[in-house]
C-alpha cells in the first residue's frame, strides 16, 4: 500500500479504510475520511466487504436503526475455518455492546444504574484525588508519559473501584483490557494476535469467577455485585453473563478514557493558542473536553449490520450486510459542524457522535467526562508550562479505538 494515498498528493485509485494499515496514514486518518465522505460517503468496501459510512446523518442513522448483533457465533466461526476465535465470541455475544433489544436493555439497565450523572458526581472530588497523588509522583522530575504515569492509571484506578475488585489488580486489569480491545477496535483479523486475546479471555474469565465467588461470601458494593443482585421480571444473570458484561465494562471504562486524556493533551499542546486560552480560564475544560472528543475521537467507528434492505445515501444496502459508521468522519463533517478541522475549546453546538448514539450511548460517559475534566484542569494548573518532548509518537494499532503508546511531555 502507498503511504502517497493521500499525503503525497497521489491518490489510491481504490478508496478503502484498508489504507488505515499505513502507519503514516493512521497517524493522520483525517484526510482519508474526508475523501470518503466528500467522493463516496456510503461507499462499498471492496477490503472489508462492508459499506462504510462517513456523513453525520447517515452515521446516526446507522447507529440508530442498524442492528448490533455482529459478532459471529461459535458455531459460525467454526464453519468460517476459525474455531480458534470460538472462546472469544462466546464471551463476546453475551456483552450489552453487541446485543439488541430487549436482551441489550435487560443489560444496559442494570449496568447504566451504577453510573448515572447523580452517582458518577459524587466521585468528582475522589477522582480529583487520585489525578492529584499520580501528578504528585511526577512533579519533582519534570518530565511525565502522559499514558503511562496518568492517562492510564487514572482510569483503571476507578474502574476498579466502580467495580468492586481490589485495587491492587488494576495494572493487570489494563493489560488484560489492552489485549482485548484488539477485538474491538480491529476489521482484520490478526492470527498472530489470537493467542494474546485468548489468553486475556482466560484470564478475566477467571479473575472475575474468582471474584463474583468471592463477593458472594463477601459481599461488597460495585457493579459485581449490582449484577449479582440484580432481579429483572423474575429473571436473574447467569455467572457467564455477569462475566461477560463485567468485562466489556472495564474495557471500556478504561481504553476510551485513558485515549480521551491522552489525545485531548496532544491536540492542545498541538493548538497552543487554545492551550493557553483554556490555561487562562479553566471554566472552558467541560467543552474543551468535548471539543476533544469531537476532534480526535477516543472510538473512530463500530459496525453494525442491515437489520433490512434500507436505502442509505442513494446506495441499497442489502439486509445482512455490515455498514461500518465512522463516528470520526461524522466528526468533522462540515454540514454539521462548521470549520470542522478547527480545534476550538469554545464550540457551542458540539452534539458529536464519540459516544455512540440512542440505546447504545455509552452508559459511562458521565464517567469518562468527569476523569477528564479532573484531568485538565489539574494538569494545567499544576504544570501551566507543559511542552511536547522531542520524541516521535508512535499511535497504537488499532484502527477503531485511536490512541497513542506514549506521550512524553515536559513542564
């Protein structure tokens, strides 16, 4: 593939997401989706076998009406040649991400009721702390990974707690969320990585038996136990499914925020006039972080799939089939946000898509909001002259869920 797809004036003549496999085109995935959404917004993919969607209104509407249920089964991946996957999905089909009504609502109730805006709220002070003790590590040396020593502890630190699990195991909690996002966040598959997503699989499945055992002798309060306790029309969960969905929680209480912070500090140190602008005045940072979400997106795109024949942009996308919606590209489409490549902490009308859309908006959201904002404003008033270390960065590949491997930073 030619990394002169877009960034050396060459154009691929084929236009596809595949390009996305091109570090240099990952690095800046902005100009693709442009070009997506300017030639071709519902455009079939020949790569993906998938018609990928890039305007704001088509993405709402696939986000909105478009099924979930993506994941393949067991049974299927066996007659696709990929029984290796089997373990994979078998947690996965069990996970509120990749279900519909009424098996996604019966869920996503139970899960949303821990972290409402009124619950989340009274964590504020909390995570402020806990920003405060991981700043207090760093102070002294003047230098800081933004991902590393905050972007990443912070948020596996209160996911832990959220869901009632010692504290002490968060950092293997990260490693074992890392792997898994490869599932969530990659079109292709990756037979190099399956035993690494594997060997996560086992090893939460284990962990959170061993903990859903624990807190049923023990009780304590967290989201384990809320599913433990949970009775719905006479209905319980099963141990596979508190397992299931106790997993893609703290994957997504910990990936998306840890990108949020770590893409937020890049794009301001990127935007210094907004830097110091929002320095100066640190009531701007519950917008600034929106902004952030909105301008480089910690969840690029999802999949979802043609639950009917529908008409979509003038294409006829059949029923079965897989519409990718590029949450990023609808981002920065102009007929929704104006001067959408401008980075601008004071936008007003910021309605975006980083959160997904209706009944699979992201119940952690008020969550992710508030370890953000606890993020900014410390880290700006702690450390007021931050600057970009020399170094190059380097972005995680993963072409769904955009983040960096490190950020080096000075103050």
């Amino acid at each position: 593939m030619s990394a002169g797809v877009i960034t050396a004036g060459k154009r691929s003549p084929v236009l596809s997401l595949y390009h996305l496999l091109d570090p240099e085109i990952l690095a800046n995935p902005y100009p693709l989706f442009r070009r997506l959404r300017e030639e071709d917004p519902v455009h079939w993919d020949p790569y993906l076998h998938a018609w990928v969607v890039t305007r704001y209104a088509d993405v709402v509407k696939v986000l909105l009406e478009f099924s979930a249920e993506r994941t393949p089964t067991p049974e299927r991946l066996a007659q696709m040649g990929l029984e290796e996957l089997s373990p994979i999905a078998s947690v996965m089909v069990k996970q509120m991400l990749f279900l519909d009504p009424p098996a996604h609502t019966r869920i996503r109730s139970l899960a949303s009721f821990a972290f409402t805006p009124q619950r989340v709220a009274v964590l504020r002070q909390h995570i402020r702390g806990i920003v405060s003790g991981l700043l207090d590590r760093v102070q002294a040396k003047g230098t800081m990974d933004v991902i590393g020593d905050l972007a990443g502890p912070l948020p596996y630190t209160v996911t832990a707690e959220m869901l009632g699990v010692p504290i002490e195991d968060a950092p293997q909690l990260k490693v074992w969320s890392q792997d898994f996002a490869e599932m969530l966040g990659n079109f292709q598959h990756n037979p190099e990585r399956t035993a690494k997503v594997r060997c996560a699989v086992d090893g939460m499945t284990a962990y959170f038996q061993n903990a859903i055992h624990e807190i049923r002798r023990y009780p304590r309060e967290g989201l384990i136990q809320s599913f433990l306790n949970a009775e719905i029309d006479g209905n319980r969960f099963t141990e596979e499914e508190v397992i299931a969905n106790t997993i893609v929680t703290m994957v997504g209480g910990q990936e998306t925020t840890t990108n949020l912070i770590g893409n937020g500090v890049l794009t301001l140190l990127r935007n210094r006039p907004q830097f110091e602008s929002l320095k100066s005045d640190l009531s701007f940072v519950p917008s600034a972080v929106e902004e952030m979400l909105r301008y480089e997106p910690p969840s690029q795109q999802t999949a979802r799939i043609a639950p009917r024949d529908v008409e979509l942009g003038g294409k006829r996308i059949r029923k079965g089939q897989a519409a990718v919606a590029v949450m990023a590209a609808g981002n920065r489409d102009p007929e929704r946000f104006p001067e959408p490549d401008k980075f601008d902490i004071s936008r007003a009308d910021n309605r975006h898509l980083s959160f997904g859309w209706a009944a699979h908006f992201c119940f952690g959201a008020a969550l992710a909001r508030i370890e953000g904002q606890a993020a900014f404003e410390m880290l700006l008033s702690r450390m007021p002259n931050l600057q970009l270390a020399p170094e190059p960065l380097i972005w995680r590949t993963n072409l769904g869920l955009r983040g960096l491997t490190a950020l080096r930073v000075t103050f």
